[in-house]
C-alpha cells in the first residue's frame, strides 16, 4: 500500500517482520548514517518505536542500510532502491544516500500507521524500484502569503513522504520579496513588509534560507528559488525608485491582479539590480537550478521581454545555475543551453504554449510539466470551496489529478525531453500551513506517482491504465501517517479513508 507506486512490489509467502524491543538500524556506506537517523526520528515520533543506529553488521530482527555502488536497481543507481522484508530483518540497499532515502519512505508507509500493535509487524515484500523522472516537484508560493521557517520545514517534511525531490519557492512577486538580498536591504525592508490582503509580511534572512535548503538537502530534496521577472515586481518597484521609468516608487501592492508591472529593458539600474540578485541567490543555492519566472508579463513588450529574458538568463548561466523559467521564456531564441522550461498551459494547449515549451527543447533544454488544470494545487476541489481558485477549468479532482501523462500534452515533446513534473501551490486565497497542506495534499500523491511510478502501458488509455480505484485504496493507507504526523489534508469523496480520520 504504497504511493507512489513502485516499480515492483512482491509480497511473499514469508513470515512478517517483528519490529522488537532490541531492533536496531544498522548501516554501511557514505550517507546511509544520516539516512538512518531520519528513519529513527519518524518511528519514534509515528510508533514511539526507539531504535539505535550502529555501524556494524545486522543482527536477527534488525533494519539494515547500505550504501554501496553495487547496490540498487541496474542501470537507475542515482536514485533507485532494494526493499527486502523478512523474517529475519529487513533491509534497503541502494547506490546512493538519495536512493536509501527513497527506501526508507517506502518502508515507512508499510509500517502500520497506528502502531498499536505490540509486537509491530510488517508483512514480508520484496521492492526493486525507482523513478520515471529526475525531477518531482512542488511548488510553494511564498510571495502571495508568507510562510516562516518552521512551516516549510514541515511542508519538506510531508512531500519527502512521496518521495518528491524538489521544492520551488516562489520567493518574489507583486505583494512581497521575501528573499534577503544584502546589496539591496530595501526590498526586504519594504517590498516584504507586507502580503495579499494588506496582511503581516515576512522574509528569510539569507542564514535562514541556508538553513532551510540545508533541511531539504539532508531530506533530498533541493530547493529551487524563483526570482520572478520582468513581471510580478512591483514589490521591487516599491523598493528601489530607480528601477522605474519616472523615478517614482509605485505604492505597495496586496491585491492579485497580474500583469500590470515590468522591469524596464536595457537600463543600467535596472541591470546592476539583476547582477545584484542573481548573484546573490546563486552564491545562497547550492542546487543546479535557479528559476526567473518570466510569466504573464502583460506590461512588456515582446521586444522588451525577448532582450530582458535573454540577459537575466545569461546571468544566471554566468553564475553556473541553470535557468528556469515558464513556457513563455520560448519566445526567446537565444537561451543558455540546456535552459529548463516550465509548462502551466492545459492538457490540451492553448495559443502559443505548445510552441513556446518546445522552443526549450529545440535550444538544447528540457521541459518540466505543470499542466494548471490538472496539477495545479490551488485551483478547488469543489464548487463552492471557500479556499483555493477555479479559473483552470476548475474544480479539479483527484482523479482528475492522477489521470494524465506530461509526454501526451504537447506534440513532439515526449520523456526524452521531459524533465519531470511539479505541483505548484499558489496562496492568493491560503494563509496559513493547514491551509496550504489541505490544498496540497492528497493532489500532490497523484502528481507524485505520475513523476515516479512508471508511464501507463496503454498511453491511449490514461485513465484505465492509472487505475484510479487502486490508487485511492493506496492512498487511504498513506493518509493513516498523515494523520499520526498531524499533516493536514482534505478528505475528498473519491477515497475509501480509514476510520477514525480527520474530517
């Protein structure tokens, strides 16, 4: 019972595993230490189960880790695992400190969530798996309401479960920087003073941003930051006079109209602000990946947005990140190679999307899919839901959620150009941690299982061959340790949810 679905799961005719009073985690191989103590944290803080790590070989009725480059599945080392549970013990192998990871999220969801059982069993598999994609994402809008320090941790926390390995912070927008810059102390100053609704704003200090992609990264999770641009700026607008055409620092913004503020193109201010941040949020991010935005830029003209484009991304190039930007950056023709598109069009793509993601491709790049009406995490569950947004032919369902597959959106564009998939959560209408994990979870199960679990075998038949029921069997399982870890989530009609849970 396990989401996302793994490659193979085989129970055997074995007796069950017996978690007992003097079980231990032994482990071997460089980072399967840290693993460990991240797997002794949640059976202590899930089951009130203490076991100790130890480097040394396992004993009967111990869990083993080990890391070694001979380990894992053939041919996918960087991130695949072995799970194998018997009588005896159990243990993960993989090639790496990410794949036991991967290892360890699996068995925690066989382990019985209740853990009232004394002994505590776990039922006899064998697991040889990994993932479609290098990249499985959500995204978490910072900019619109603000979120401290601890609420991230806890929403890494909760998509580790599903085994996602990246988290998009949308750092920068038109209510709120929330990004520390110590070149530029007023757009934190002012442009994150506030939020959407004239609320009480925020921002990470730069050691609190080290902080955070140090929480995700011991997790395996790598933070990619958004600074959003040319459009949605005007908290910069509001910061720094000079970066507008008159001279005049427009007001502060808490509305969530889009598209009506722009950088200006081929400014001097303007460039020396670029230079500032960008290298200031390449220097702070270790991941590869450093997304501009690039979206709804109504203010700009196309000119303007093709020149302003093309040297924000060269910047970030300079500065050894890889640029990201939305599927609106394919206008541009001289993107740094391998720059990384995000598409947030329909299944079915309107105006210029489709050829827009594909301009990526064709400059030497790679696409992320983020369809807005299937994997947006924002848009309402169901008519009349007093949180959350409808204007991607909302509502969205679960189902709907799960029955899709990114290489049958885009002509042309199939896995060998896809870099994976992500959930974005904007939060015009989410003002707090609840909020955003009830909007998040169980949707993001779905897009997670579709980034990991292998494409359907019939692709002309998505939806049979996702076999929703079975998912939602899986997932009432999953949200047994959502409610043990006190995760928020909302309880759609479409699951068969266990007794006892959170309404």
């Amino acid at each position: 019972m396990v989401v996302p679905r793994p490659v193979e799961l085989e129970s055997t005719t074995d007796a069950p595993f017996v978690l007992g009073p003097t079980a231990r985690i032994s482990v071997a191989g460089a980072g399967a230490e840290s693993v460990a103590a991240l797997l002794r944290d949640a059976l202590r803080s899930d089951c009130r189960r203490e076991l100790v790590v130890v480097i040394e070989p396992p004993e009967y009725g111990d869990i083993a880790i080990v890391v070694a480059d001979h380990e894992g599945p053939e041919g996918h080392r960087e991130e695949g695992y072995s799970l194998d549970v018997a009588a005896e013990g159990v243990r993960i192998g993989a090639a790496t400190a990410a794949g036991a990871f991967h290892g360890v999220q699996t068995l925690r969801q066989l382990v019985p969530a209740s853990c009232s059982d004394d002994p505590l069993t776990i039922d006899a598999v064998r697991v040889r798996d990994y993932p479609r994609y290098a990249y499985r994402g959500a995204m978490l809008d910072v900019a619109r309401h603000f979120f401290p320090v601890r609420d991230v941790e806890r929403f890494i926390d909760a998509i580790a479960l599903l085994k996602v390995n990246h988290l998009h912070l949308h750092l920068t927008d038109d209510q709120g920087w929330r990004l520390e810059i110590l070149s530029r102390p007023e757009l934190t100053r002012i442009g994150g003073s506030t939020a959407v609704g004239g609320g009480a704003g925020g921002f990470y200090t730069q050691d609190e941003y080290r902080g955070l992609v140090a929480y995700a990264a011991e997790r395996h999770i790598a933070i990619v930051p958004e600074i959003d641009m040319p459009g949605h700026t005007n908290a910069a607008l509001a910061s720094y006079p000079e970066l507008n055409p008159d001279g005049d620092a427009p007001e502060l913004y808490t509305g969530t109209t889009v598209g009506f503020s722009t950088l200006l193109t081929g400014d001097e201010a303007t460039e020396r602000f670029l230079a500032d941040v960008i290298g200031e949020v390449a220097a702070l991010t270790p991941g590869r990946l450093l997304h501009i935005g690039g979206d709804e830029c109504l203010s700009t003209s196309r000119g303007d947005f093709v020149r302003f484009i093309e040297h924000a991304a060269a910047l970030v190039a300079a500065a050894g990140k890889t640029p990201v930007g939305w599927h609106e950056m394919g206008a541009c023709d001289a993107l740094p190679a391998g720059t990384v598109g995000q598409y947030w069009d329909f299944r079915t793509p309107r105006g210029n999307a489709a050829e827009d993601i594909l301009s990526f491709v064709r400059q030497g790049g790679a696409a992320i899919m983020s369809p807005a009406d299937v994997a947006y995490l924002d848009i309402v569950y169901a008519e009349g839901d007093a949180i959350g947004q409808d204007w991607a032919d909302g509502p969205t369902s679960l189902s709907a959620a799960l029955q899709w597959d990114p290489a049958r959106i885009v002509p042309g564009l199939g896995d060998a150009h896809i870099l994976g998939v992500e959930a974005p959560l904007w939060t015009e209408t989410v003002e707090t941690i609840e909020q955003a994990e009830e909007m998040t979870f169980p949707r993001l199960a779905a897009v997670a299982e579709i980034g990991w679990s292998p494409a359907p075998a019939d692709t002309e038949q998505v939806e049979a061959a996702r076999d929703f029921p079975a998912f939602a069997r899986r997932l009432a399982a999953v949200a047994e340790h959502w409610d043990a870890s006190g995760t928020s989530y909302r309880r759609v009609a479409e699951v068969p949810w266990p007794e006892g849970a959170r309404p």
